[in-house]
C-alpha cells in the first residue's frame, strides 16, 4: 500500500471497529453480534469492497495476536469447578456423537458431489464459537449456573476437540502415529504448566500481581499477553493450530492468578482483546473472505443454506438426545443452538484447507458465511427460546 494510503486506510480499519461496536448499542433492538458487523465491514473496506485495505504481513500478525487474545479469554473465562462433573461428561459425548453426525453429513455431501474436503468439513461442522459467544452469553446474562456449565463445558468441547483432530489430520509426513505423539506430549506439558501456575500460585510470594494490576506497568496484562504469544508458538511450532496453545495459556492464566484479582484481570483483557485486537482478526478475516468466488460458483451461495443447516444437525442434535434428562426442553433447545454457533474455528480450518489445495476458495467462503449466519441468528434464536432470561432448572 502506498505512504500516501495509509492515512484512509487506518481511518478505515478503526472506524470499521467502532461502528461494529456502535450499531449493536445504539440500536438496542438489533440481534446482530459486534463480530458480524466486523466481519462485514472488512468485506466493505478490503479488496472487494470499495478497496480502501488489504491484507498485509503487519496486518495479519495483529490479527493473529487478537485470535489469540481471544482463546487466552476463553480459557480465562471457564471456572473448573463450575464445568466438572455432568457438565464435562456430556460435553464429551456430546462432541463425539457431533463428530459421527458430521462425518455422515460431510462425507455424504462429498459422495453427492455437492463440496470437496469432507474431512475438512466435518471437522469444522463440529467447532462451538465459544469464544465468539462469550460476550453474547454474559450481555444476556445466559453465564450462570445450571445453564452456564453446560454452555461453557459444551463450547470448550467444540474449541479444543476438533483442534485436536485437525492436528491429526494435518500430520502428513510425519504420520499420524508422531503427532499423537505431539499432541499427548503437549497436553501433557499443558497439565504440568497449569499445575505449576497452581503451585506458585500457592506460595506466599510478593503481591506483584496485585500491586501491578492498576499501575501504569501492567504486568498482569504484559504476563497475560506473552503467555498466549508464547503458547500459542509453542503449539504451532508442534504443528499443532495457535488458538489450541492459546486456550491453554488462559487455563495457565487462571491457576496462576488469585481468585480475587480474576475480574480486574478479565476487564483489563477484554478492553485490551474486544477494545482493538480481535475486531482486527474478525476484519481481517472479512477482507480476505473471497466472496466473489463463491457467487461465481453455480454451488456456492446454494450451499450456505446447507452448511447452515449442517451446522445445526452436527451440533444440536446430540444434545437433544444427551442433554434431555439434564435441562429443561426449552433450555436444550437453547443449548443446540448455541452449540452450533460457529465462526472463528470455521475461518481458521478453511484458511488451512485452502492453503493445502484441498478446499477451493468458493468452498471456503460458503462455509464461512454460513458461519457468519450461525453467529448472526443462532444466538438470538436461543434468547427467544428461553424468552430473554437467565436459565433455570425446573
């Protein structure tokens, strides 16, 4: 981009992070997310749009740092103790039930010659937006007990599981036999860093955290944010996706961390994280969608309502038949829906897919639309189910 360009260009990317922030609380009645709007405005500002921004290295590694920002969040946000027990145990069988479901949609519409890459499609029908939820979930009040273990332990699930199996399927040379190798190896290192954080935590140490929290160092968001860079390297340097390295730097985070300075840190972070670094990756992430591939493709706009639905069937229905003893009929339903809001594991895994040649760009950019629908009606659909209210067990 030319010196000259860069001026409009940063008005462009700054003003398109307000806006997306503005409409959702000026007009209080909208149900469309922050994220949605980020992402459409990155369509209207970048290369398809009206050109004003385009991808770029420097662009691209802050994008980066935001998806990172994001899971360390996640990671941060999920209590334990709240998502032991029931919660975690039907989160489990519910994601591999949704893996079964989605290997018979994805492979199905791949035998019907409908969309390549099955197996790149089935994992991505499997994701939970949880880290995209979380906001939506805590604004409507949707975070606390019973329904919020379930939520939580559900998206968890749905972030960390299909990372895992994208590692696996991404093992290439190195055969699948040396990455689970890898991925037992870093879990392992995840268990003993997060107890590690544990201990120190325990000691009777100097209260640099605290002191440090409202000062002009910062140290508790500096700690913050090289603990996700540094994990999130460490993940990909295993071959294994940067948000898997992230989510488990905010587990470590949260060992780490005592109990009563975990809501100053998680506002620090979420002005840090929602104030600027991740409205840049859902940007970033509008600007290289390749819409104009996909309406040129006679499959692809006839496929976002198909992805759309996919997404819903692969997710929510093991929970119809899981969660059926555990919450109320309106609160399942509530459940599915969230469940199957997807949105930035659906870019990162098609990202992927393209760059190996096994996705072509059309695909790509169905499926992530079809994401973007998911985060835009899934969310409210399940308000409207449980009428705006904090969720209770009958």
């Amino acid at each position: 981009m030319h010196a000259e360009a860069l001026p409009l260009a940063a008005i462009a990317l700054t003003g398109a992070i307000a806006l997306a922030a503005l409409v959702p609380a000026a007009l209080r009645m909208a149900l469309v997310p922050a994220v949605v709007l980020e992402i459409l405005f990155g369509v209207v500002i970048g290369p398809q749009g009206v050109n004003l921004l385009a991808p770029s290295v420097t662009l691209e590694m802050i994008a980066q740092l935001g998806l990172a920002i994001l899971f360390l969040i996640a990671g941060l946000e999920i209590n334990p103790r709240e998502v032991r027990g029931e919660p975690s145990r039907l989160a489990v069988r519910g994601w591999l039930a949704s893996l079964a479901v989605a290997g018979i949609l994805a492979f199905g519409g791949q035998a019907l010659g409908l969309f390549p890459a099955a197996g790149f499609v089935a994992i991505a029908l499997t994701t939970t937006a949880i880290g995209a939820l979380m906001p939506i979930l805590k604004d409507r009040g949707m975070l606390a007990p019973p329904y919020g273990p379930y939520v939580l332990a559900a998206g968890t699930a749905g972030e960390a599981f299909p990372l895992v199996v994208l590692s696996l399927i991404l093992a290439g040379a190195a055969g699948v036999g040396a990455q689970s190798l890898v991925l037992v190896g870093f879990v392992l290192a995840a268990i003993l860093a997060i107890g590690l954080a544990g201990r120190v935590r325990s000691l009777h140490l100097p209260p640099v955290l605290r002191d440090t929290m409202t000062s002009s160092g910062q140290f508790p968001i500096r700690l913050a944010v090289f603990l996700a860079v540094t994990f999130a390297v460490f993940g990909e340097s295993l071959g294994l996706d940067l948000v898997l390295g992230a989510f488990v730097a905010g587990a470590v985070l949260r060992a780490l961390v005592p109990e009563n300075l975990h809501h100053d840190l998680m506002v620090r972070l979420s002005a840090l994280g929602y104030g600027f670094l991740i409205p840049i990756f859902f940007v970033v992430s509008g600007m290289k969608l390749d819409l104009a591939a996909m309406t040129n493709s006679p499959m692809g706009l006839a496929l976002v309502p198909v992805f759309v639905a996919m997404m819903l069937l692969a997710r929510g229905l093991p929970v119809l038949w899981f969660y059926r003893h555990a919450l109320p009929f309106r609160q399942q339903i509530a459940l599915a829906l969230h469940s199957g809001t997807q949105l930035p594991l659906v870019v990162a895994i098609t990202a992927i897919a393209v760059g190996q040649g096994a996705m072509p760009e059309w695909c790509s950019a169905s499926l992530v639309v079809a994401a973007v629908i998911t985060v835009m009606l899934f969310p409210a659909l399940a308000s409207l189910a449980v009428r705006d209210r904090t969720p209770t067990r009958s």
